[in-house]
C-alpha cells in the first residue's frame, strides 16, 4: 500500500463517481463509559471468547510465508506460497476457490495473479469479510542501499503479518464455527505499482470488488495490512473513517473491551490500501494498518529490513482477538 496524497483521493472518488460523503463525521471521541481494562479484567474478558487466538502460533504462519522468499507476482516464492496457502487453508475453510487473473507487468511480461476465497458456512447469506494481501513488493524503493532498491522484499510485515493472522482466525472457525458465514480473502498484486503508478496497486482487490456478483453483500469487511510491527499502534486509518464509521467505532471498542491497547482512539493517515475498491463497490471495508514500521521514519516499510525480527507474536495476537472477538460477536 501507499499513503495518499490529496489529488489522488479525488481522483478516486471521481472515476468511482460517487459523491464526498461528508454526512459521516469522523469518530474521533472516546466511546462513552470505556476505561482501559486492568489486567483482570482483561484475563476475564479473553476467556470468555470460545476460541483463543494465538499469536505465537500465527507467528509460524508468518515465517512459515517468508521461508518461501520474496512472494512478488511470478516469482518461485510466489508459486510456493500460493500452494502453501491454498493447501493450508482448503484443511480448515468449509469451501476454497481461486480467482486467477492477470496483468501486464511493467517489462510487457503476463502477471499471474491468483486471488485466494476461503469460506465458512458459504450458503449462509448474512456474512462478513476478512481480508489481506499475500503477495509482496518486487522492489526496495524506500532502501538505504540504492544497489538493493530493485530486489524485492521479504515482506514479513507488508504481506505475511495480516495473511497469518486470517489463516489463524480460518483455525480458530474450523474448530468453533460461526454462527454467519466468513469470506477470508488474499489479495494478490496489491504491492506491484511503482510510486506514483496507483493504477498498478491494489490489482487483486479490484478484481475481486469487479467479479463479486450483486448477490454477495457482506455486512462489512476488515482489511489487515502491516500487522505485525513488534512496536505496534493502531490508529484509525482516514478512508475508513470515511467510509465505514460504524465498523471502525464496533472494532476500536471490542479492542478496549478486551483491554487490546495497541488500538489507539485518534485519527490516522489516509492510505490507499485494499479497502478502497470494496468500499467503492458498496462493502464497507475498514483498514486496521500501523503504517508507522517501527516510528514516523518508516525505517523497514518496503525495504529489505521488513523482516521477521521485526514483528512480533504479541502484535499478531493483539490484531488476531480483537477480529476473532468481533467474529464470533455476529449473530444471524
Ligand atoms: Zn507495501
């Protein structure tokens, strides 16, 4: 993903042709009544859930993506990791499908690009989205070493940190099932673009927000990117103030209810990231994304020091118990 810079929004909100939705006001308070959870409260609280999230075993997951090496479109990593993901996911989702697609890439070579659709309970027709990208950046634009900013990255916070979150929620459902139906999707080709070229960002979840069908409406879609920073603070990223409001305000006050501090109640930066075509396409989708990796300085984003060390199994299960309480929190 990219932050965004003011032209740009409005030329996406012009070729998506809708109008600025300035009805919705930013929420930006303190949800009444909220203190932060001692550390009883938050044991008692967590274990009320009917499944725990394990963010030492997501933590697995997430190497287990960077063992493949840099996973950008055509690459051997990104063939291993596809068939890693679908093998891994098609023992725990009721249903996995792949939408296989391509782009020309910027040498005039054929992308092969491969969306992967794990589903609970898929004939249900009250559901909810989850999402993340899986591939990674082909190149290190943001490196210290100019003779390394052509290699592509290992991405084990930009592409693996929310993809192993969602494959240890995918766990936590094949064992306590929900009670609506769960669309887990992984996003390919987010991270391709080169700077400044927005129309080769984003090329997964714009084809899956253009080949979804009018039938499938989810009550709404949480997006997972850049997870993982060991030092992990999450605002509430601006688009999805936005667009989505409400589901920002439901998540931000699960998080403090269950005592998660890295959620933070102040205002982020706007990011063009994979919710943009979901909301454009009527889901409302918020981004949960600390774009600051490790401070302000974004030191590792889409440099060769976005590496595992870097993450954290605390972070990944601050994220995970938050989406897995919000999960099971959904009633028919
Ligand atoms: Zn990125």
């Amino acid at each position: 993903m990219a932050k965004i810079t003011l032209p740009t929004l409005l030329l996406l909100l012009l070729t998506a042709g809708c109008s600025n939705n300035s009805g919705h006001t930013p929420v930006t308070g303190s949800p009444a009544g909220q203190k932060p959870a001692n550390e009883e409260q938050k044991r008692v609280m967590t274990s009320t859930s009917p499944a725990k999230f394990s963010g030492e075993h997501a933590f697995t997951l997430l190497t287990a993506q960077t063992a493949f090496g840099p996973r950008n479109p055509n690459s051997a990593g990104h063939r291993g990791c596809l068939s890693y993901l679908v093998s891994t996911l098609r023992g725990l989702a009721d249903e996995v499908r792949t939408q296989e697609f391509t782009h020309t890439g910027y040498g005039g070579e054929q992308l092969r690009l491969t969306n992967i659709v794990a589903s609970f309970r898929p004939k249900d027709p009250a559901r909810i989205l989850l999402c993340a990208h899986w591939d990674t950046r082909p190149r290190a634009e943001q490196d210290e070493t100019r003779g390394r900013r052509n290699d592509p990255i290992p991405g084990a916070n930009d592409g693996a940190s929310g993809v192993a979150v969602l494959v240890e929620v995918a766990g936590l459902l094949k064992n306590v099932p929900p009670s609506i139906g769960v669309d887990i999707v992984l996003f390919d080709g987010e991270d391709y673009g080169k700077e400044g070229d927005h129309a080769s960002y984003l090329l997964g979840s714009r084809y899956f927000a253009e080949h979804k069908g009018g039938d499938y409406i989810p009550r709404f879609g949480i997006l997972l990117d850049m997870v993982g920073d060991k030092f992990l603070e999450l605002p509430k990223e601006r688009y999805s103030l936005r667009y989505a409001p409400d589901v920002v305000a439901m998540v931000w006050k699960t998080a403090a209810s269950l005592g998660v501090q890295q959620f933070h109640d102040e205002t982020g930066e706007e990011i063009m990231d994979d919710h943009l075509p979901l909301n454009e396409a009527g889901i409302q989708t918020i981004d949960i994304i600390d774009f600051n990796y490790p401070d302000p300085t974004n030191r590792y984003w889409h440099t060769h020091q976005d590496t595992p060390e870097h993450c954290s199994a605390e972070s990944l299960e601050a994220v995970g118990s938050v989406i897995a309480s919000v999960v099971y929190a959904q009633v028919p």
